[in-house]
C-alpha cells in the first residue's frame, strides 16, 4: 500500500496531467453533443460584455460612414416633404398628381474648406455642377442656413457664407411675419445683425428668425437664429437686433444645397412687370 | 515573488487580449492562424513546479477556448505543452542548469537556444491543437500542413515580440 502511494506520488505531475486532460476531452466531447456547455462559451456574461464593448468601440470607425449614409437618406427625405412642393391650384380637379408641383430640390454635400475669422468667409464644398449645383443656390445645414453659392465647377462649389460682408439674407419674424434684412458685422462668427423691423413691432429675446418667401434663393421658414438681444439706436425708427445663429459655423459638415426649379420662371416675371413699369 | 506575479498576470491578461481581439481575425488563406498566446506558458519561470505550470496552462487555455467556443480544444493543447515543457528543457539544458531568478527568454538564453525552445513548444501545442480541433486522421497532410504554416508564423510573432517587448525592459 505504501509503495502504491510512493508510487503515485512519484508520478503526482503526470496523473494531474492526466486528470487536466480528461476534464478538457469531456468539455470537448460534451460540447460537440450538447452544442454548447454553458458556463464557458461566449455567450457567457465576461466574454459577451469584452465583445460588446469592442463592438461600441469599433463603430467609432465607421461612423463617417454612418453619417453620409444618413446624409444621403435626409436628402432623399427632403425631397419627399411637402415644403418642396408648391401649390398648383388650378389643377386641383382636374389630376391628382399635379396637386403639388415640385418647387425645390436638395442636393446633399460635405462642406470640405470652411473658415469663420475672415470678413468674408468663403465655404468649399465637395458637390459641382456635375451633381446639378449651380451658382445663387441655397445652402442649408440641419441647423439652419449655411450660405449662398457662387462659383460652380464641375466638381467643386464655393459658397458665400452668412459670415460675409456680401450676405445679406431676407428674413423675417416667425412668429408674426415681419421682414427685414440679416448681415454680419465681422466679428463673432456666431452672432448675425438684423435690422428694418420697425419699432412698433412686439418682439422678445428669444424669437425664432427665418427666411422668407421674398428671396427666390431659400425656401421659406428655414431657420436662421433665435433673438439674443435688441436695441433702439437714438433718433432710429428701426431695431438692432442681434440673432444667435443656430447654425455653428465652426463644425457644420454636412450640407444640403437647395435648387429653386421655379426660379426662372419667377425672375423673368418681375423683370418683365419692372420693366413695364419704367 | 509578488512582482513576478504581477508580471505574469499583466503578461496572461496582455496576450489573451491581444489574441481576442486582434489575432484571431488574422485568417490568411483559411490556414494560418498563429496562437501568440501560448507565449505566456512558454515564458513562465524555470523554477514553477510542473502542477502549477500545468493548472496556468489549464486557465489560459480555456479562457481563449471561452472567447472561440472551442470548447476544450485550446485548453487540451495547452496542458500537454506545459506537460512535455520540463522534458523540453531538460532537453536543452546548459550543461550547469539554468540561473536562477531568470525565465526562458531571448534576452537571457540568446536567439538560439530561444528559437530551439520556442519552435518545439510551438509545433507541440500546435500538433495537438489543429489534430483535436479536425478530430480525424483521413485529413493527415492537410492538417499536418496546417500546423506547420501556423507553427512558422506563430514563432515569428512569438521572436518579434521578444524583440519589441521583452528587449527593451532590460535597457532601463
């Protein structure tokens, strides 16, 4: 009896070796019957937590990605609301598919040069006149407006800022319509100037400033900046007001360019009624 | 003793990671898939005594197995390797023993004794590993060809990071 145990003592490592492998073939073998043991596979607790976590940390990655799909399928959307369809109402009964005729068109972009401490900002964008950009569009952020564009190449436009001494956008009052005209002084690239609204008028801080319909460059109510402050300059029958924009300018990426289809149309109508009038 | 506990625990957390996270997506040509982790057995100290190299290998084996759904497969390649460690370097022993106080390492062994070592640890735990993870003998050569593709890139790795990792520690 005590030469047995001499005897396993002896070859203790080589019977633990033995009993490790046993445990190991039976976690084999059991696995290929029973598909999975349970508490060691990754769907257990430790390893499913690692592998999510990686996974949250690898999306990191592919979020630019992510974001121009989004992008795409904003623009598709946009395309489809009612605000780029403008009323046809002499067709009303007659066919139903002419009830909203297609006013604007939204084009999406990726702003690929920007700067906000010039006078005058200038904006690049990754879009030309091969995806239908063309010169005096609209160009809107989810945000609010961005800017106007200028020069147009094949495949590259510049915009003109609202930061920019040449900007001078029409906008209005949401809430009770009145119209007048925003610029930028140059210096905070967050804060515009709006002025011509009369006196008489009930404003508040905090008032909603949008385009208006009179510019055949935006669409209407596209948001330009809420009312930081007001003041009456001495002997002026007029506010300045200053609108925080809600654009920011320092990060806005992603773009929509906004083609008025009906521009053309409306142009030569009031050069024509100009005209008659002279 | 504590800091050697601490270096081996860093050294099984580290390389676990690292073949989780990043060389198990390393597949070329469906064939060669090194296992670095193994370098954390092939590294442990002279003097640990064969149950407890066995038991670590054991852990290790079956953490990577819990991160693959292998099952047992990794676990069983590695308790061998730690088993026929001591043999091997009893094998390759310097005619006076090893130091004490160093581990199986390049920086302490030289390239040659180390690349010796390491390529039979390496091919023994491979050897097991893809013959138990193919489970039948009619695929012979094409397993066997396995083993030796994955078995060089492995010892590659495994002589790479002795250069990168374990080189410049001394140098402080």
């Amino acid at each position: 009896m005590i030469n047995l145990f001499r005897f396993l003592w002896k070859h203790i490592n080589f019977i633990f070796f033995l009993l490790l492998e046993i445990f190991c073939v039976y976690l084999i073998v059991s696995n290929n019957s029973f598909q999975k043991a349970r508490f060691v596979s990754s769907s257990n607790y430790l390893a499913g937590n690692i592998y999510s976590t990686i996974t949250s940390i690898r999306e990191y990655f592919y979020l630019k990605e992510t974001n121009d799909a989004f992008a795409l399928e904003n623009t598709r959307l946009h395309n489809l609301t009612r605000d780029v369809f403008a009323r046809n109402s002499t067709l009303v009964y007659l066919v139903k598919d002419s009830v909203f005729k297609q006013q604007y068109k939204y084009i999406n972009a990726k702003i690929i040069n920007n700067s906000v401490n010039k006078r005058n900002n200038y904006l690049t964008l990754n879009r030309g006149s091969s995806s239908g950009i063309g010169p005096e569009m609209a160009v809107i952020s989810s945000n609010g407006i961005v800017g106007i564009t200028k020069d147009v190449s094949e495949n590259f436009t510049s915009v003109l800022s609202v930061l920019n001494k040449n900007a001078k956008i029409s906008a209005k009052i949401k809430k009770n319509n009145y119209f007048g005209s925003l610029s930028w002084d140059g210096s905070d690239y967050r804060l515009g100037t709006f002025i011509d609204i009369p006196t008489h008028v009930n404003i508040a801080v905090g008032d909603t400033v949008v385009t208006n319909a009179f510019s055949d460059i935006f669409p209407e109510n596209i948001l330009i900046g809420k009312i930081e402050s007001f003041d009456i300059k001495p002997g002026d029958n007029f506010y300045t007001i200053i609108v925080r924009f809600s654009t920011n300018f320092k990060n806005v990426t992603h773009v929509y360019v906004v083609t008025n289809i009906m521009k053309e149309e409306r142009k030569k109508l009031e050069q024509q009624s100009q005209q008659n009038d002279k | 003793m504590i800091n050697n506990i601490l270096k081996h625990s860093v050294r099984f957390v580290f390389l676990v990671l690292l073949q989780v996270l990043i060389l198990n997506n390393i597949q070329l040509n469906g064939f060669i898939n090194p296992y670095l982790y193994i370098l954390f057995i092939i590294m442990l100290p002279f003097e640990i005594p064969v149950w407890l190299l066995m038991l670590l290998a054991f852990v290790m084996g079956i953490s990577i197995d819990m991160f693959l759904n292998t099952m047992g497969i990794h676990a069983a390649a590695c308790v061998f390797m730690a088993y026929t460690r001591s043999y091997v370097l009893n094998f390759f022993s310097p005619r006076d023993g090893y130091e004490s106080n160093t581990e199986p390492s390049l920086e302490y062994l030289g390239l040659t004794w180390f690349l010796s070592y390491s390529s039979i640890m390496v091919f023994i735990h491979h050897f097991v590993f893809f013959f138990i993870e193919a489970f039948r003998l009619t695929e012979f050569f094409s397993t066997f060809f396995r083993v030796i593709v994955s078995s060089v890139f492995t010892i590659l790795l495994i002589i790479i990071s002795q250069y990168v990792a374990f080189k410049g520690k001394d140098k402080r």
